[in-house]
C-alpha cells in the first residue's frame, strides 16, 4: 500500500470573490497544497488543520453592508499562523483591527501604478519598486491599524500594509489575476518567505495520495465501477483508481445518443487499445431520448440525465455483483458551480456527476479530482501515462449534446448537432486551432429566421458558435477566431446541413455568461 504524504495545507477563505478560485490556482502553481473554506469557518475549525497560512479573498461587499461578510472575530487575534488579505480581504482586516476604512467616491476598477514604499517587506522581496497591478474595488483603506505600516500605494490610494510581528498582511490589488505581472510572485513570496511552505504539492503527490486514501477506503475486497463519459476527467480518475485497486474497478461507458457523431465506438476503441482498464459499453440511446421528450428546462434534463446514468451504473453493478462504489470524475469548478458549499457564491447550475445525483443511491461515491482544477487533472493524466488524444480533447459536458440544444431534446435535432459539431472540429484541425482554444462546439438554438437558399425562401434554424480561451474554466474570454476561417465553417453548416440557414459567434466571456449555454 502507498505510503500517505502528509502535506502542508493554506486556507484561504472565501468572502464571495469572483477571483477566489484563482487565488487557489495560483497557490497551487506555487506548490502548495489549498483549500477554500466560506468566510465565516469557525477558527476551532481553521485550527484543527493547522494551516500554514490563511488567505481572505476579495468581496463584492462593503465593510459597511449591515449584513457585510465577517471572519470569525478571533480570526486574525488567534490563527497562529501568517494572514494574507486581499482587497474586501484588507478592508476586513483594516476595520477589525481599528484601522479606517471610507467609502471611495467612485469605485476603482482596472490598472493602477503600485509603487513600494518598502522594498524590505517579505512581500515585495525581488520585484521591482514600480509595477502594474489590476484594481478592483469600492472602499478604501486610509489609516491603517495601530503596529501596522503602509508598504505600497497607488496615485489613488494606500495599497498595502503589514505587522511583521503580527504575522498580518493586505493589499488592495489583486495579485490573482494575470492583469498583475508579478502578482503570482507575491503570492509566491508569502507562501515561500512568510508561510515557511515546502512547496511540495504535484501531479505524483496527488497521485500517491489519492491511492493511499482509495485504498485505504476501499480495503482489501472493495469493488467499484466507474462512469466513463470518454473526456479528461473520468479517464484521469479511472486511471488513479485502477492504479489503487486493478481489476476491482469495472468502467462503464454509456451511449446516451447524446455523444458526439461515432463517439462511442471511437472512445471504446481507443481505452481497449490503449488504457489497461477493464471497460464495458452499455447502449442506452432510447432510454435517454425517451426521458427528455418534451423535457425543455435545462436543470430538468441536467437531473433526469444524472438520474439514469446512476440506474444505469446500479444496474451493471448488481449484474456484476457485490459492487459498493462508483468512480466520478467531479472537479474543483463543478463542485462550485453546482452546490454552494464554500462560501457565498451562488449556485450556477447543476452539474450531472455533483448537483445532479439523486437523493438516494446505493452506491457511495469515489470522487479522486473533486478538489482539483482542469489543468492539475491533465498534469496527472500525464504522469499516469494517459494518451494525448484523450487529455488534449476540449471538455465536453457531462449530460452531453441535450445541454447544448436549447428547448426539447428531439433525435433529428441531436443528428443536426453532431453534425454541426464534426464540421467545427475538421475547421479547428485544418486551421490548427484545435488546441489554441479551451473548447469549441455549436449550440441549436429554438429560433427559426427567413432566409434565401436557391431563389427560395427558407424559415430554418439557427445555429450559434461558442469558442472560448481558459486556463481551468473558472473563467474564460471568447476565443478571436480568425474571420476566414469563421467563414468556411459558416459556409459548411449551412450548405451541407438541412435545417440551418443562420450562423451566429458568441462573443460573450465568463463571467458574466457560463461557458455552456445551459
């Protein structure tokens, strides 16, 4: 059995920024190992897992807000451990601790000039005096707490401050974001030269640690299937927990008639030949076709798919026997997207392997990736010797091509998707775009418009194309393709599909648009 690595552990807590799953990336980038727990986690709590340092996030509040966010009040008195505030995070701090704190005449929002007043402060150590930095915000601090010092302002405002021998720092930027240069650093300076962390978080530690905990879950006789949907994130998980367990674990890989054209047949091809998994295809097209007919409420299909796939999985597994687990390849982002267990941000939408699971099932969960991002998943996919064709493949959503048509899900509306959806592919490939953008698909839109094919009138369908650019899909900007190559596949989907006679570009990023139209 794997030996269990124990890692340092950074907490940083959320108070409702859209940025917080960006300082968790950029803490992981640095090697060590985060979790995001909501604003107001008990210090008893905090304490018992011996953090290394805390993070406070940003905010869309203010200080002033009646019912403004606030940390447990022996947070910063009591952590026993480095803090780190970052913009709403500061203010916190700055108020709580007796600063001043006024509401800014208009809010801040943008680049700004830093300058370093304190080229000494641990957190600026090796960058320059001068730097960019990204800005957004509403209050601002003006006097900071008694024991603290200013370390950094802008031409606007007081930008940073710390107590050395309090072990408390803030800054107004946000050093998450890629707006601000050298801000990974600075989070990389607190971490290294503050905190005191190892930086001992990677791909082979996920990997040993995963093995350990599934193993040691699991024992010595537990069985468990695993839901291959044919992407990066199943295939990834499969792969950990065949690594713990072998031939305990069956895949099963389910045809919804909602996967891409020959998807099926390619996919199941491709894990025989190339994984060492033990992999069974089960053909369920009419059953998921017949539950969506007349369904059009997107959280509506997300559950009636979510529940058949877990029949689906329950079924094989009695046919099998004494089977306890099903495998998942939930990440981070479905995790916060789906249920609002982290802190104050709102519930997007459920997602088929986490918001979407029936009350009750018989299986328990195995969920190896839950806390990581898309990136770290494709890393571990390498070092577990995943193929290329699957780690590189754009993600694609769990309840398949239903989400991506809007109202009903019909048959002959899925054919004209999968067709849609193989023209854009053979484009991105030709023009070798394929891996320049994060995930590429068209979206059959309910709306037919007049048009002229052949001296004729025509009332068809349209036909939306969504191309975006992400790092891990918390956020993502609509991809500039370029307008030649827009063209052609224009040019395809109309004259080689019956039924569309319109083409639209999504040019709308995330936030404030989801990636997926439903």
């Amino acid at each position: 059995m794997s030996e269990k690595r124990d890692h340092e552990i950074v907490i940083i807590l959320d108070f409702g920024s859209q940025y917080t799953q960006l300082i968790a990336r950029r803490v992981r980038e640095a090697g060590v190992y985060c979790e995001i727990l909501p604003y107001n986690t008990l210090m008893e709590e905090i304490r018992a897992r011996h953090p290394r340092g805390l993070i406070l996030s940003g905010g869309p509040s203010s200080v002033y807000e009646k019912e403004a966010p606030r940390p447990d009040p022996n947070l910063l008195t009591a952590a026993n451990c480095p803090v780190l505030g970052i913009c709403y995070g500061l203010q916190v701090m700055a108020s709580d601790l007796g600063g001043e704190v006024i509401p800014s005449p208009s809010r801040e929002y943008g680049y700004a000039r830093l300058k370093v007043l304190d080229p000494s402060s641990p957190l600026f150590e090796g960058l320059p005096s001068e730097m960019d930095v990204w800005m957004s915000h509403g209050d601002h601090v003006t006097a900071v707490p008694e024991g603290f010092h200013v370390t950094a302002v802008t031409d606007d405002a007081l930008n940073a401050f710390e107590s050395l021998s309090k072990r408390i720092f803030g800054v107004q930027f946000h050093p998450e974001v890629a707006h601000t240069p050298f801000g990974a650093q600075v989070l990389k300076n607190f971490l290294l030269r503050v905190c005191h962390c190892r930086a001992d978080w990677s791909p082979r530690a996920v990997i040993d640690e995963q093995v350990y905990s599934i193993q040691k879950r699991l024992g010595e006789g537990g069985r468990a299937v695993c839901g291959l949907s044919g992407g990066v994130d199943s295939t990834v998980a499969a792969a950990i927990v065949h690594q713990a367990i072998g031939e305990r674990q069956t895949c099963i890989f389910v045809n919804t008639g909602l996967l891409r054209e020959g998807e099926f047949e390619t996919t199941l091809n491709l894990f025989k030949q190339h994984m060492n998994l033990n992999v069974r295809g089960v053909r369920a097209e009419g059953r998921f076709l017949d539950a969506l007919r007349g369904v059009t409420d997107p959280e509506q299909k997300r559950k009636i798919i979510g529940g058949i796939f877990i029949d689906v999985f329950e079924e094989e597994a009695r046919a099998l026997g004494d089977v306890q687990y099903l495998v998942q390849g939930t990440l981070y982002p479905d995790v916060i997207e789906s249920v609002s267990v982290r802190g104050p941000s709102a519930v997007i939408k459920s997602h088929h392997n986490v918001g979407g699971l029936p009350e009750k099932m018989s299986l328990r969960l195995v969920e190896p990736l839950r806390e990581l991002f898309k990136d770290e998943v494709r890393a571990i996919g390498r070092e577990l010797g995943v193929p290329e064709e699957i780690l590189k493949r754009h993600p694609f959503p769990g309840p398949g091509l239903a989400v991506r048509i809007l109202g009903e899900v019909t048959e002959e509306r899925v054919r004209l998707l999968q067709a849609a959806d193989r023209i854009l592919d053979e484009e991105l490939r030709l023009a070798e775009l394929y891996d320049a953008v994060w995930q590429a698909f068209p979206v059959l839109l309910p709306v037919s418009t007049v048009g002229v094919m052949g001296d004729e009138r025509t009332y068809e369908r349209v036909l939306a194309v969504r191309a975006v650019t992400s790092v891990d899909g918390m956020t993502a900007d609509w991809a500039r393709l370029p307008h030649d190559m827009l063209s052609r596949v224009s040019a395809r989907l109309v004259s080689e599909i019956r039924g569309i006679n319109r083409v639209v570009y999504d040019i709308s990023s995330k936030p404030p648009s989801t990636i997926e139209w439903e």
